[in-house]
C-alpha cells in the first residue's frame, strides 16, 4: 500500500484512520501550503530553479504558486528588500489568510546581507514576524526545500487555538498588526 502522506497519530487500519480534529486538520494544512513568493533578487532566481522540474516543489504540497495574498498561507520573501518596500511587505502580510507563515529566504532577506545602507531593511523580522529562515547567499534549491519542509512541520504541529491565543495576538501587536 502507497501512503501519498503518513496518517496523524491515531488508529489506523486498511484504508481509513481515526484521529483527532486536530491532527486531520494539522495533516491538511501541512500538505497543502500556498505559498506567495516575494522575489527581489537572486534568490529568486534560486527559487525558480526549486519550482522547476529538477527539484519540483510540488512533490511537497506545493504546486500552486499564488500572487494574491488573500489566496496565499505561505509567504517566502526572498532577496534584498529596500526600505521603502517594508510597508509593501507588511500590506502584502497583513492581507493574507490565516494561519499564516513567513519564510525568510537568503541573507539579504534575513539579516540585509552585504547591504549594510540606509536604503536596504536589515531583515524583515523588523516589521513582520518571522517563522523559519534559509540562510545562503543565494541559497541553494536543496536549502529552501528544507525551509518548506520546517514550514510544513510548524503547520502540521500547531495547535488549531494557538491564533487566538493572547501570545500570538502579543506578537501581532509588538508589530503593529492588529
């Protein structure tokens, strides 16, 4: 028998599974992310390689690329974000379905990279929250499939509470997200 996904905790037998609300739900989520990329650079570039047929993306749950926020529950920003891009990210962040998740892709997303300026964000956890970062310069297409995957850990493992919790809306208000 060909498992397409390994079934919650649970009981299981010859074709069905038992289990918690919880956990189908986790089980969904995990396998089912849409991600909106938010490419400014080279990484980009490294990301178009990760989608394409050599490492195919979709083998993970997720094929669909989607480009409007209110579609997406993955944002993976990658590449150099200027300043005046931060309240374009944070629009882009706020407009889109809950649950979310953020991936940082490259240095330049996650710390500003060599673009130590004025005119360059050093990193986008300064005006939105950040859930898993790939490091690399550019990263390679094996990195930001282990990105996904640590994503797709944090979305089959969270409680389905956890976005009405005091902490996660503490979180949203130490960013100015309400």
């Amino acid at each position: 028998m060909v498992n397409i996904a390994d079934p919650p905790d649970g009981y299981s037998g010859n074709g069905f599974f038992a289990t918690s609300l919880a956990h189908a739900v986790g089980l969904a989520r995990k396998n089912s992310l849409w991600p909106l990329p938010f490419a400014t650079s080279c990484c980009g570039i490294e990301f178009m390689a990760t989608m394409g047929a050599h490492y195919d993306l979709a083998r993970f749950g997720s094929e669909r690329l989607s480009f409007s926020p209110r579609q997406s529950d993955l944002l993976m920003v990658m590449g150099t974000i200027a300043k005046k891009m931060g309240p374009v990210l944070k629009e882009v962040y706020v407009q889109m379905a809950e649950p979310r998740w953020v991936l940082s892709v490259g240095a330049c997303a996650s710390s500003g990279g060599i673009f130590d300026t004025y005119s360059v964000l050093q990193g986008i956890d300064r005006i939105i929250p950040v859930d898993v970062y790939v490091p690399g310069c550019p990263p390679r297409p094996e990195q930001i499939i282990d990105g996904i995957l640590k994503i797709q850990e944090l979305a089959g493992n969270e409680p389905l509470r956890r976005r009405n919790s005091k902490e996660y809306d503490d979180l949203q208000h130490k960013y100015g997200i309400e």
